[in-house]
C-alpha cells in the first residue's frame, strides 16, 4: 500500500521538555491513523512539525513522497487541518467561513459551491448557514472548524482532537462525517485522548506517552499486549473479605478488587469464568445485581505499559 507519510526519528524539544522523542512511522494511503496518548504526549507538536508549522532539531519527513517544508505549496493544497483550537472567522457566517477556507486552494466559482455544500451536508450544519460562530453551540463550532478544514477536498487530513467537549449528538455526526471522508478516500491523522473513539474509528493506533511511542498496531493487536483477556463486573452489596480470598484462588483470575459494592475480577485467559464464578455465587448464596464481562480496553492497555490510567492523566 501508498505509504502517504514517512517519519523517521522525528524530535522536537522545547526549551526544558522533549516533546517528541525519535518517532518512527508511516502513514498508509485511505487509512485512519490514531495518535492516542494524554495531555501532553505530543500529539499536536508532531502533526505541526508534519505540517512544518514548528522547527524541530531531529528527524526527516516526507508527505506524498516527497521532503515537507515550509514553502511545499504542491503538498499542502493536499492537506487539510482541523486544529485543537477552534480557528475561524467571528464576523464571517457558517457559509462565509467555509467559502474563506475552501477558497485558499479552489479558485473556480462553481466547483467551490458545490464544495461548500458537500462539506456542509458532512458536518450537518445545512439549518446554521447563516449564523455567525457567536450563534453557535460548542458542539456546532467544533463542526465549522472541521468543515473549515476539509471542504476543499484533501487527500489528506488531519484532526486534532476535534471532540473535546462536544454534546453526544455532535460527536456522533463528527465520527459519521470521519467515516464518509475516509470512504471517499482521504487518508486521515487523528488525535485524541478518547481510546471509546478510537476503537470505533481507526484503522491503526499509535499511543504515545511523555512523547515516545509506547506502542503500534490495531487495537485488536494492542489489547493483546494487556495481559488479560476478560474483565468481569458484578454489584455486590455485601461480600465478606473470606469469599474474596477464595474467589482470587480461581483459575485464570490475574486481579480482583471490590469497592463500592463492585466486585471487579480480571481473567488471564480462558473460557467459562464467568460460568465458574456464578456457580459459585449460587452455592454460598450469595446476591448479585447488574453483571458485565468486557474484554480488555486501550485504557488496559495503557495501564499495563505505564501503570497509569489513560483517564486521569
Ligand atoms: N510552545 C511550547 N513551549 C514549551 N513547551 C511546549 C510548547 N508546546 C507544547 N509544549 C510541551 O510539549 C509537550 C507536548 O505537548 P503537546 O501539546 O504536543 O501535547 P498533546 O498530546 O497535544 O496534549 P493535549 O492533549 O493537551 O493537546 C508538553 O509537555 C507541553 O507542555
Ligand atoms: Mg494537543
């Protein structure tokens, strides 16, 4: 497959922080790439030093196969951006805005129209062409600044955590409209803390922390690294410490804690421990409500390679 960027060794310091830390990795032609790592991992120092925005000290990068820099207009009209932070024009309206943008690299009259249109339809915001982004709801501006980015067609784009604090319904339409880019083509970056998200959208994931790369591959290949297979939660309203000691004896079980009437027992491997674990419930009657069973998340994932949770970093 078309490799659509090539990094290798890519470093970016600061004056007292390595932000980026020697990062090697490619990008392939009509995938979705997620970059998932907490705050201050480097997700947006690297997509600004692809994008040349940012002097970096190490490293070689090259889009579309050829060297980026600065001045590589034939590369960049290529690109589209949704920055973090919401960049758009307050006195220009929804049309306005994205007729700014899109016009940077359209200069047809007819074929920006239509453009405009189909970016429109993309993020759903056909009832809002004339409101000005005071009109807008945070969820509805997050949507501006994504058609913004993408309305000229690019082959390809990145989205830099562009769901930060949007309503359900607006995250909803974003990833939707993420999808339909990508089936028309587009090869897409996109950043964000959110592992839920990235489990339903990407193709591949790359986690980074403290700007190295903690690891690589599909979050199938990644939840292998987890070290568990099967995550197990039961309410429990009164569980004597000596059932506790003699559930932990059960096979395959890697951890068991119990807080706040949740009973929350983690499996190596194997099949029937839930089988095993109700059975046993029954015969010292012991009541349970709600149960779930769940395999391992990104966020297991992470918890394993750094011991922390990705949440609450
Ligand atoms: N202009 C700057 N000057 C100095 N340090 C910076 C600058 N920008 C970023 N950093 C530092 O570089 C590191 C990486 O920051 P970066 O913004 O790339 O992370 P991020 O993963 O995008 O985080 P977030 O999820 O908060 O957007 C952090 O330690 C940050 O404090
Ligand atoms: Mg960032």
């Amino acid at each position: 497959m078309k490799k659509i960027i090539e990094v290798k060794n890519l470093t970016k310091e600061y004056k007292k922080v390595k932000a980026v830390n020697d990062l090697t990795f490619e990008v392939l032609e009509g995938e979705i790439l997620g970059l998932l790592g907490p705050n201050g991992s480097g997700k947006s120092t690297t997509i600004n030093c692809f994008l040349s925005l940012l002097n970096f000290q190490k490293g070689k990068i090259k889009i579309f196969g050829s060297d980026m820099s600065p001045d590589a207009y034939k590369i960049k009209k290529n690109i589209g951006v949704v920055f973090q932070d919401i960049a758009v024009f307050e006195e220009l309206n929804v049309y306005d805005n994205i007729d700014y943008f899109c016009g940077l690299y359209i200069k047809d009259k007819q074929t920006r129209k239509e453009y405009i249109e189909d970016a429109i339809k993309l993020v759903g915001l056909e009832d809002f062409k004339k409101f000005y982004p005071k009109q807008l709801s945070g969820g509805l501006l997050r949507r501006l600044n994504i058609a913004c980015g993408i309305a000229h067609k690019p082959k390809l784009i990145f989205l830099d955590e562009p769901t930060v604090a949007v309503d359900p319904q607006s995250r909803n339409n974003i990833l939707d409209g993420i999808k339909k880019l990508r089936e028309d083509g587009a090869t897409i970056i996109y950043t964000t803390h959110y592992m839920e998200e990235v489990e339903i959208l990407c193709d591949r994931v790359i986690i980074l922390d403290k700007g190295n790369i903690l690891a690589r591959g599909t979050t199938d290949e990644l939840k292998k690294l987890a070290n568990i297979e099967e995550k197990v939660t039961i309410e429990i309203s009164d569980l004597p410490k000596k059932y506790l000691e003699k559930i932990k004896e059960f096979k395959n079980v890697e951890d068991i804690t119990y807080n706040n009437e949740l009973l929350v027992i983690t499996y190596k491997k194997g099949k029937n421990n839930l089988v095993e674990l109700l059975d046993y419930l029954k015969e010292e009657h012991i009541k349970y409500n709600k149960i779930f069973s769940e395999r391992p998340t990104l966020n297991d994932v992470f918890l394993e390679l750094t011991g922390k949770e990705l949440r609450d970093v």
